[in-house]
C-alpha cells in the first residue's frame, strides 16, 4: 500500500471530522468558546504557570500580566506576519480570541485547574498536551501561514517559496521567540540580556514551525519549488516510486499546474499529526533515551569501581593472611633456636 494512493484520506477524514466537532462545538450555547479552544487556553496556562511556579515566582504575577502572556504566546507570531504582509490581525476584527487566550488561562490559574492538571502523572498529561499542541498550532502554520500567502493580492507574495515558510514560521513560532525575548516569563519584563534561543537554538516549539510549514505547502503543490526533493527521491530511488509513494502523474512534471499529494483539510491533518509524534518524541522519548545513555557510563564506572575495590580487598586479605604467615613462622624460628638454647 503506498502512502498517497488515497488509503490514507479515510482515516485522515476521520480525524478531521472529530477534531472539527470539538473546534465548533461549545460546551454550552451561552459559551462563546469552543471545546477544542477552551482546552488549548488550558494547556497554554498550564504551560506558563508551571513556568512560573519551577521559578519559584507565581505569587507575583499580577492579574493583567497574567492575562497578557498567553495572548502575546498565541497572537503575537501571526500579528507580526500580518503587519509584514500588510493584512489586519483577525483579533482586531473578532474579540473572541483575546477573550479565549485572555480570560480562560487566568480563571484555570484562579480556579485550580491548573493545580489540579499539573499533579496528574506526568506521562499521560504530557501525552495529551502533545496532541493539543499538534492540532492547535497547525492554524498558525497553516491557514495563517502557508494559505495566507496563497491568497494574498500581491502576485509577487502569492509566488514566493520564502514568504509561504518564513509566514509560516512567524505564524506558528513567532510568539515563542517574542515571550522569551523580553523575558515575559517571569515576574519583571525586559529586553535586558541576550535571549537564550539565540545562543542555544531555536527550540522545537519554533523551528518546526517552518518544517511543517514546508510539508504542508509540498503536501498540496503550492508552488513548483516544493517538488524538487520528492523529484529527485523518486527518480535516485524508485523503490520509493513502486512501493512507497503514488503521486499523481502531473506532480512529477515541469507543468505549473497544482497537483496536490493531499487536499489541504487532509494535509492538515496529517500535519498535525506529524506535529503531535514530534513533540512527544522531543518531550518524552528523547529525554528517557538520554537518561538511559547518560546512566550506562555511570552504572559502568561503578562496576568497575566495585571490581577494582573487591581486588583491593582480595589483595590486603592475601596481604594479612601473608604477614600471619610470616610471623607465624617467625615466631616458630624463634622458639627453635631457644629450645636449642636450652638443650
């Protein structure tokens, strides 16, 4: 079964549908808030106050500063790309993104859901908040990203490889650099040091803002550019071509027509839930894979160690078994020669 002769889009249609039952269904129709978007605000206020508390300083954080945080984490990367594409953030349109990302991390905070979220196991809370986070971004990625640029009026934007993956890492990432650059973590803001991604590299909450970015625009065709890689994959390797990958017959050619691997609600989908195995890969597989190396040296050198002392050991027993000898038979000498003496 290859990947992109349609097997998949049954699965992806599925996913697709639940997720956007939760992202237009609200708990109550007085609630102007979705389901989906009351559990990112949740996860979003998880996020910050956990911060907040391993600092030792959420006591200090005041009710606006509270409240400010999650909206420049979740707003401010696709504000930044609207004011460079010339567009109006749809925040300024629509209050109900201010309020999701506003009101609802500050009342979790207040209430004690956080508290309460925060001391589940940590396995099974940080598995969900990797699904959250998968399918709550890829907006910023995606429709804010990559379609944006698609549609913008400027031909000269709307044909451009570099704007639909540099929007899509502003989109999705931008709010992860602006939050940390002036210190909005803490208790006292300012753009008073280096910032730490500078010096250490982008974390995967930014970086793979443009790598999604880039499949999603391969996924569905949005410019010739985009074919080059899987070009050259499927004509170097054709077992790839025979028993891996089933792309349209028009993809592989120089016609600048669009032929999509996926139509873009499916290849959203599935990058979302690319997004999602690579959190969970960075936050839960990778650090036990390192603890597991990091501890075989340790649990080498003290076996070694254990060996080295059991020979040491081994070697003062022969040691005083040796010198108990040699007395002994010292002593023996000693009493020969009086005996002798005395006869």
């Amino acid at each position: 079964m290859a990947i992109w002769d349609g097997s998949s889009s049954a699965l992806l249609s599925r996913v697709g549908s639940t997720h956007g039952w939760l992202s237009a269904t609200t708990p109550h129709p007085a609630v102007p808030f979705s389901i989906f978007a009351i559990a990112h605000a949740v996860r979003v206020a998880c996020a910050y106050r956990g911060i907040a508390r391993a600092g030792g300083y959420d006591k200090q954080l005041g009710n606006l500063q509270a409240a400010l945080v999650p909206l420049v984490l979740i707003l401010g990367g696709s504000t930044v790309s609207s004011v460079l594409l010339g567009l109006v953030p749809g925040w300024v349109v629509t209050p109900i993104p201010v309020a999701t990302y506003g009101l609802i991390p500050l009342l979790a905070a207040k209430t004690g859901l956080v508290s309460l979220i925060l001391s589940l196991p940590t396995l099974p809370r940080e598995s969900l908040f990797c699904v959250v986070d998968g399918f709550s971004r890829i907006m910023g990625m995606t429709t804010l990203g990559v379609d944006v640029v698609l549609t913008h009026p400027n031909e000269a934007v709307r044909s451009s490889p570099w704007a639909m993956i540099l929007v899509a890492f502003l989109s999705g990432g931008g709010g992860g650099m602006l939050v940390p650059m002036f210190k909005m973590f803490g208790p006292e803001w300012g753009f008073t040091t280096t910032p730490a991604f500078v010096k250490s590299g982008l974390p995967i909450d930014v970086w793979s803002a443009a790598f999604i970015g880039y499949v999603y625009a391969t996924l569905i065709d949005a410019h010739p550019f985009f074919r080059r890689p899987v070009s050259y994959l499927l004509a170097n390797v054709p077992a790839l071509r025979q028993h891996v990958f089933d792309v349209p017959k028009g993809y592989l050619g120089a016609s600048v027509r669009r032929s999509a691997l996926l139509q873009p609600a499916e290849a959203k989908i599935f990058c979302a839930l690319l997004l999602t195995a690579m959190l969970f890969t960075s936050r839960l597989v990778l650090p036990v894979v390192r603890r597991t190396l990091s501890s075989s040296p340790s649990a080498s050198s003290a076996k070694a160690a254990a060996q080295k002392q059991r020979k040491q050991l081994a070697a003062g027993v022969r040691d005083a078994q040796q010198a108990v000898a040699s007395g002994v038979q010292g002593a023996k000498s000693k009493a020969g020669v009086r005996e002798r003496k005395t006869q």
